[in-house]
C-alpha cells in the first residue's frame, strides 16, 4: 500500500550563462550583456533596472524592444530615466528574472 501525492517533475529553470559589464568604472558608457542558455525564457520576462546607493531606481530599460534572445546588450550612458546624468557614484545593475534570483552587478561611474 502506498499513499502519497503525486509530483510534478522539475523543469529545468532558465539561467543566465553570461552576465557582462563593462567597462567597470565607467566613464560615457557601459555595455550590459547576457547570454540565455534555455530560449523558453521570452524578453518579457526579464527586466533590467539600475539603481542608486540609497535603492531608488535610477534607470529602467525596456527589454522588448531590445534584440531577441538568447544573446542581448544594452548599453547604459550613466542618465537616469529622465535624461539628467547622474552624479559620480556606486549603482547596481539588476538583472530581474520572473520567479528567478535577480543578477546583480555593481558599478562605478566617474566623471
């Protein structure tokens, strides 16, 4: 007699094999790559947001419009959301991933 429930077998959750910022410090602009090794992880599901020392958003890109997976790139010129360059400082990049661990990246900008 066996009573139990049956189970869903794992799927193999999308990962990120590259994760690349460069270059780091950055002065006019950083190239932000990443590689997907699984394709049923659309644009949709990730997002890519910036954010200051204190944890406000400084910058969000809109990945649909970026080119399609499984390789992609943005690149970032150290302006916030409404065009204003930002001040010298520490920012981290995150790599959002629906149901997944954020990637995180920290950056410094100079001036």
């Amino acid at each position: 007699l066996w009573i139990g429930i049956e189970e869903e077998p794992l799927i193999p959750t999308p990962e990120i094999v590259k994760f690349q910022v460069y270059p780091n410090p950055f002065r006019n602009r950083i190239d932000i790559r990443w590689q997907m090794i699984d394709g049923r992880l659309k644009t949709k599901d990730i997002s890519l947001k910036i954010y200051d020392v204190s944890g406000r958003i400084v910058k969000t890109f809109n990945l649909a419009s970026c080119f399609l997976l499984p390789a992609s790139a943005v690149s970032w010129d150290g302006r916030d959301d409404k065009g204003n360059m930002l001040e010298t400082g520490v920012y981290f990049i995150l790599l959002i991933r629906d149901g997944l661990e954020p990637i995180r990246q920290k950056v410094v900008l100079l001036k």
